[in-house]
C-alpha cells in the first residue's frame, strides 16, 4: 500500500516544525540572555574586588610604607 501525501500536508508539517523550532529558539534565546547577566555581574563584581584591593593596596605603599622619594613619584 502506498500513500499519496498531498501538498497541504507537506506545507502543515512544515509550519508545525518552524513553528517547534521557533519556540524553542526563543527559550534558549533567553537562557542565553540569563546567562550572559550573571556573567556581567560576576565581572563586575571581580572589578570591584580588584579597584578596592588596589586602592588599599596604594593607600599602603604612599601612606604606610616609608619609601624614598624617587620611588613614591614612580607611582
């Protein structure tokens, strides 16, 4: 027995699958976007930690540390 599939059919599984991979395309559009977020912040937050670390870091050697002159202007 063979069927005969017509081109209403072909064109409906068509739209069925573009319709499935749209859908899906979204999701993962928006993981993707959740993602990237949480990477953004975990950065920014790195930054942070590095900016504060410097600047105490500064703060010891212009302030604590008792270096020569020479060396003071090289920071």
């Amino acid at each position: 027995m063979s069927t005969i599939v017509s081109c209403l059919d072909i064109v409906q599984i068509f739209c069925d699958v573009d319709d499935y991979c749209n859908h899906w395309e979204n999701l993962w559009q928006q993981v993707l976007y959740a993602i990237a977020l949480q990477v953004i912040v975990k950065v920014k937050l790195f930054l942070l930690i590095i900016t504060k670390h410097f600047n105490l870091l500064k703060h010891f050697v212009l302030e604590i540390l008792p270096l020569p002159k020479p060396l003071l202007a090289a920071l």
